[in-house]
C-alpha cells in the first residue's frame, strides 16, 4: 500500500508539473497575446464607436425637436404646452436609446471575449421568472409612465397636483418625468420623488390658460357706474402694461355688497400658472388708476354712535 501510494504521488506531480509547464508554454505564445490584444482594442473601439454613436443621436434628436418647436411657433395657433412636451420627449428618447444601444455594445463585448451570451440570456430568464413576482411594483410603474407619456397627462414644467386614492401625494413643478419615477419640486423647495404606479390622479394647472377674480372694495356712496367706466377704461390697456394676460380683462360689475361695501369684480384670464403675479400687479395697478380719477378703495369702519347710545341707556 506504501510503495503504491509514493508511485501515485509521484504520477499526481508530474501530472500537475506537466500541466504548469502547459500553461507556461500557452502564456509564452504570441499569438495568445496577439488574440487577446485584437479583442481588447476591439472592444475598446466598439466603447468608443458607441459613444460618438449616443451622442450623435442625442443631438438628432435634440435637433428634430428643436425644428418641431420653431416650425410650430411659426403656425397659426402654437399651443404654449408644445416645447414642455418636446422637452421630456427629448429626455425619454435620449434614454431609450442610451440604454439600447449600450446593452448592444455589452453584449457585443461579452461575445468578443468568448462569453456564451446565449447561455447568460436563458440563464437570465430563468431567473428573471423567478424574481419577476416580487418586480411586479417596478414593472407597474413603467407600464404607468409609459401611459402617462403617452396621454401626455403632464411634462417637465408643468404644475400638477398629484393623488393617491384620494389623498395629495405632492404638488408642485414637474422636473424630470421617467418610465419609473416622477421628480416634482413643491412650494417650499422640496423634493418629491414618486413611484409613477401609485400615480393614481393628476391634476395639471399647466395645460390651459388660467382664471383670476380680482375684487375690490368701493365706499357705496361711489358712483359705481362712473367706477365701472374707470375700469372699462383700463382694460383697454392692460394687456401692454402685463404680458402674462392673454384676454383683455373682464369688468364684472357689481358682484356683492359686504359691510357697508361695494364690490366690484373684475376677471383676468392669464397664461397658464400666471395668475398669482398678474392679480397681485393688477390689484396694485387699478388702485392706483381709480386713484388717479379721483375713486378710492374703501376703509372698513364702524358707526359706534349706535354703541355709544346703548351703553348710555345701560347707565342709567
């Protein structure tokens, strides 16, 4: 059993030197070196190719929308929403086609080296079927960013409010919108980051133009008919003085009498998200017109010769 051993030791090295001495030989033959050379510097010049080939797309298609957007400014009745909408087709279309052909390139590069990528992609799938139950959450948010990309239910700059079963998730500006997620800035500078599949409600303040009602408060002893005059009068010229307004505005007339008060109302119907500067500076700018003309906005006050009369009574 000894001398057995010791000759099946003895085959085992000189097995294992032959094996080195293989390797050895294999690592000294240039043409090893050449192949692995060849496959490096083509795998390198595929990196670069699909480099110069994303960033040539890109600009394409940065190009095409740029032309789309000056083309529909040019026509008749350009709607304000068409350049958002270009600006987050751009984003999307540049990464799907980053994404695509750079999981080309992969493969490719996989192939040059010998990789049975075959192999890899069924092995894949496999266990892609495996895990896709616990994906479904990911797979819903792209199938619902694809829809909301598709119905153009709202675009990068667009102000939406966006629910959850009922209930205000976030509200705010759109800054970016993907196939997964939505990233949406509120009020105070906070970032919201939502999954697009609890998307449930949108509701965009940025696809049509909006509405003011602009009230103000007259003494009733005004002539209310030389008031209304006044305002008519600076309609005529506000939208040269306030370039958010899209409609000359409206004088309303009298809408309600409040506390010994008349209140005059006037509608402005401004660019989309522009109604709260375009109150504030026509509130300021018809104060100051009325004043002009000799008509005041009017102080709340209070007759006390009523209250003093009764606490009089009270003392006596």
């Amino acid at each position: 059993m000894g001398l057995s051993n010791l000759f099946n030791t003895g085959n085992d090295v000189e097995e294992t030197l032959g094996l080195i001495e293989s390797l050895v030989a294999e690592l000294k033959d240039p043409d090893l070196w050449i192949g692995i050379g060849t496959d490096v510097l083509f795998a390198v010049a595929l990196i670069i190719v699909a480099g110069i080939i994303v960033k040539v797309l890109n600009r394409i298609i940065e190009n095409y929308f740029t032309f789309k957007s000056k083309a529909e400014l040019k026509g008749k009745n350009p709607k304000p929403g068409n350049a958002k909408r270009n600006k987050t087709l751009i984003n999307v279309l540049q990464n799907a086609v980053s994404i695509f052909i750079w999981f080309v390139v992969f493969v490719m590069v996989l192939e040059t080296f010998g990789v049975p990528v075959a192999t890899l992609l069924a092995g894949a799938g496999v266990v892609g079927l495996a895990i896709g139950f616990g994906a479904q959450s990911i797979v819903k948010d792209m199938l619902t960013g694809f829809f909301i990309l598709l119905e153009n239910q709202f675009d990068t700059g667009d102000f939406v409010r966006i629910n959850t079963s009922g209930t205000t998730v976030a509200e705010g500006e759109v800054l970016s919108m993907g196939l997964r997620i939505s990233k949406i800035q509120g009020y105070e500078g906070e970032l919201f980051i939502i999954p697009n599949g609890t998307i449930n409600e949108v509701i965009n303040f940025s696809k049509y133009n909006s509405i003011s009602f602009l009230d103000i408060n007259l003494s009733l002893t005004e002539d209310l008919d030389h008031v209304e005059d006044l305002l008519n009068s600076y309609a005529e010229t506000a939208m040269d003085a306030d370039d958010s307004l899209v409609e000359k505005p409206q004088v309303l007339g009298l809408n309600d009498i409040v506390n010994g008060e008349a209140i005059m109302r006037v509608m402005l119907i401004t660019q989309p998200m522009e109604h709260f500067g375009a109150t504030r500076r026509n509130r300021k700018a018809i104060k100051n017109h009325l004043a002009e003309n000799g008509v005041y906005i009017s102080v709340p006050s209070m007759d006390i010769q009523d209250f003093d009369e009764s606490v009089r009574k009270g003392e006596e």
